[in-house]
C-alpha cells in the first residue's frame, strides 16, 4: 500500500477563505445569473498535471478543470454549477509523481451511493493481470455525515468470491496513516473495507484492522454495507466511521487541526489450505483530504463600500475607498467613475480573500482636471457585468486660485471697509469658487504678514483700532479640497 486515509467531518466556514494543505485560500465568487459560481485557489506548486474540481450536475460526478487565473499569486479557477441550496464541491489534483491528493465531493444521502456519485481516487492500468475480475482500473472514495464510503473497479467478471481449489478473492480498500508507505512495515497497523468470504479463515464481508501479513494478523471489527454494479464493474463499500474513531490506534494517527489521509485498493488471493495471501493488483491510491467544501446560496452578496475620498498630498494625488465583503466572495474590480464618465482603475494590494480590501486609484498628480463640485462614485465588479454603487461623492480640485483683484479701502468712522472682486478662476482659466479668503496685515510689507481674519465674502469690515500701526493688508483666496 503507498497511501492510507483518515476521517473527520469539520464544517467550512464560510466568513473566510478556507484553506486545505496546497489548496490555499479556497473562496467562491456570488452565483451568475446562469446558476453558477467561480471558484478560486491559490496552489504555490509548479509541474502540476492534473488540477480538477469535482461536482454534481444532477447526473452524477463530473470534473472540470482548474485553470491557472492569475500567474502572479499561482491563483487558479473554474466557472461550475451551482444549486438552489448548500452545493458540495471535490478537488483532484495531482504534482509530478507525488501522490493524488482528493478532497472527496461528500455525500448527502443515506443508502449506498451510486459509483457515480464518488470521487475518483486514482485510475489503474488495465491489462497488467491476466484475470479481468482481479484487474484494478480505478478506486473511488466519499463520506457522509457518518459513513466512510469507498470503490473499487475492476476490468470486469464481477466480483467472485473464488474457490477452495482456485483460490479465494479479497477486495479490499485499505485506510490507516497517511504517512505509512507499506502496510507491511513492521509494526504497521491499518484498517480495511472487505469484501471476501472464505469460510476456512471465518472471513466474511466486513471492516477488518490488519496488524501484520497472515491470516491471524487480520481481525473482523465491524460490519460493511456493499453493492456491485456490474454496467461500471465496481464494487462500493461503506462503513461506519464510529468503529474507526473508537480505536485507540486509528486515533493515534488523527491530527483534528489537519484532518488528512491515504487510501490504497487491494486484490489478493487467498490459498484455502495454506491460508497463505498473493498479492494479485494493488492501486497507486492518493491522500485524501475530508472536509467539506460547499458554497451556500448567496443571502447578502452586496459588500460595503467606506471611506472614499480624494486624496492629496505633496507627491500623490489618489481617490481611495474601502470595501469590506460578505461571506467569503471575492470581486473582480473596482473603479472611480466620475458623473462625467471618466473611469479611474482602483487598484489593491490586499489579498483578495481578506474581509476587507484598501483600494486606491493610480498617481492622478500630474494629469487630474481641475474642477469644483464635480461628482463621482465606486463602481465594485462582484461578478462579470454585475456591478455594486456606492452613493454619489463631491469633490474639487484645483492647482491654484487667481489673486484677488481690485481692492479697495475705505474709512468710515473707526471702522475700515475692505472689499475686493470675488475670485471665481484659476490661473490655468477654468471656474472656480473660492471657498474663503485670509486678510493678513504688516507695518511694513517686507517685515512679514501676519493672520487678521478670514472671511467667506469679498468685503470686510475691520475695526480701525485692530490694526495699531500695521498700516498694510494682503487679501489670498483658498479652496476647500481634501
């Protein structure tokens, strides 16, 4: 045997992206509007040769491939159906010659499956035994809320229990530690669904734990459910996963926090008066990793939009926003648009399975129009053509304001009337409004000016006495921009 399996049933949770060994970050986009949904990994292997993802179309298992999305961060993603309810989903993927690793399509129902209904494990050569019945082509693995349920294909000629002169048949699909390479290593301790019946050893169909290579190293520890399909030549075993948990040496092995394990297919022959066991076909198996992998109906797929603005600083000028996502789902893009129509890419550095992504615009420094009062928006891509607003945002820019002109002084009584024409442009020619002016006064003009008062008008009115011997103004207008 090359690789064993373990089992434990952990529930995905949906608030983040769910990560399985080399599956990193495992997240679902919203459902299209043709019922289906992408989902993305992130897989930071090179010489992958096989990368699939499993699901239930209603006419059994199909697989579709994985596609590398994004070089960049090695993301990889499928465009898959989606159903009315919870959607369980598997993954196959297989690098060079490591083993197969399965996150098994898991199973909801309450009988045997149909073969179609279980993820595919490996595939075997067919044609490397001389008897079909004792040729493995493929083996099969799924669980259930409490059942560990396997398969096994052969070439075909059913699956005959043989004879006392010819010999007895053993299927078995054989679990135990993932990190045990050989089930006869000493002191190898592993676990196996069987389907056999030799009468001499008090073999029956059954779940077994195997502690050694005879016959008396093989012990009957529970009963199996099973059925044979002879259109597909496989045979589906299930046990319960109660008798595994409960032995203190399956236990020894089982990591919660990890929960991961191999799985190998066996067909052996039994010689009935020597009780002796031949090897006849063994799979390449793969490392089995059970948890569930499933996508709920979407309930609230609208993020929240937060913090936009315009940002200006010595070197930068920028919008940014923040979105902060439901669930787990990611979105494809986000941009500024003005009321105008100008579109601004927003760009993050955030990982796109964090809750919450920071996004701004590219340096607008050099090439953003002035403007006053315009307006504009987010625009968030969740899915391709489907897109989320946020409320509409005002903001201005400008370079610079034109001096203000025209001033002119007059005194009445103790009190001095200054007046000045409204600025109303920019040096490069285009409308603005200012938003105040500062009066500044000075004895003299090369000794410093110093903040008299603000004004939102284009007059003022100074008491006399407030100015003491500081006989000169200067008038500036300002803009309010972020």
């Amino acid at each position: 045997m090359k690789y064993i399996i373990m089992f434990i049933a952990l529930i995905c949770c949906q608030l983040s992206a769910l990560s399985i060994d080399e599956w990193q970050n495992l997240r679902f986009s919203e459902k299209t509007a043709d019922a289906k949904v992408y989902l993305r990994t992130d897989i930071g292997q090179t010489g992958i040769n096989l990368n699939k993802v499993i699901h239930n179309a209603g006419s059994g298992n199909t697989e579709l491939d994985l596609s590398l999305q994004n070089a960049t961060n090695n993301t990889y993603q499928s465009y898959i159906n989606a159903g009315s309810s919870r959607t369980y989903y598997g993954l196959r993927k297989q690098v060079g010659t490591q083993p197969m690793q399965v996150v098994p399509l898991r199973y909801t129902g309450t009988t045997l499956p149909a073969p179609n209904l279980l993820t595919k494990v490996s595939d075997d050569p067919a044609n490397d035994q001389a008897t079909n019945y004792r040729d493995i082509v493929a083996d099969y693995v799924t669980v259930s809320d409490n059942k560990l349920i396997v398969g096994l294909q052969n070439r075909g000629g059913g699956f005959t229990y043989g004879s006392f002169i010819g010999g007895f048949n053993s299927y078995m699909c054989i679990v135990g530690d993932p990190i045990l390479d050989d089930p006869n290593t000493p002191g190898a301790v592993v676990w196996a669904l069987q389907y056999v019946n030799v009468a001499v050893a008090s073999m029956t169909p059954g779940l077994y734990k195997i502690t050694g290579t005879g016959i008396s190293d093989v012990t009957r520890i529970g009963d199996i459910s099973f059925s044979i399909n002879a259109t597909t030549n496989t045979l589906v075993m299930s046990c319960d996963m109660s008798v595994l948990l409960s032995d203190p040496d399956f236990m020894a092995f089982y990591d919660p926090a990890n929960p991961k394990f191999g799985f190998v297919s066996l067909i052996n022959k039994i010689i009935a008066y020597t009780l002796t066991v031949t090897q006849e076909d063994t799979s390449t198996g793969g490392v089995i990793h059970p948890i569930p992998l499933y996508v709920d109906p979407d309930t609230s797929p609208f993020g929240q939009i937060s913090a936009l603005s315009l940002q200006v600083e010595e070197n930068d000028l920028y919008f940014s926003a923040q979105y902060l996502k439901p669930a787990d789902r990611f979105e494809w893009g986000q941009s500024f648009i003005t009321e105008a129509g100008t579109i601004y890419p927003m760009t993050t550095t955030d990982p796109e399975y964090a809750m919450q992504r920071s996004y701004r615009s590219a340096n607008l420094l050099n090439t953003f129009p002035e403007c006053d009062g315009q307006r504009g928006r987010i625009w968030v891509e969740r899915i391709p053509g489907v897109y989320q607003q946020s409320d509409w945002y005002a903001y201005s820019f400008v370079r610079g304001l034109n001096d203000p002109a025209n001033l002119q002084m007059v005194v009445q009584g103790e009190q001095l009337m200054l007046s000045w024409d409204a600025v109303n442009q920019t040096p490069s020619g285009n409308p603005v409004q200012a938003d105040y002016y500062e009066v500044e006064y000075a004895a003299l003009p090369d000794q410093g000016f110093e903040f008299l008062l603000q004004a939102t008008q284009n007059s003022v009115s100074i008491p006399l006495s407030s100015l003491g011997t500081k006989a000169f103004l200067r008038v500036t207008a300002h803009k309010n921009v972020p």
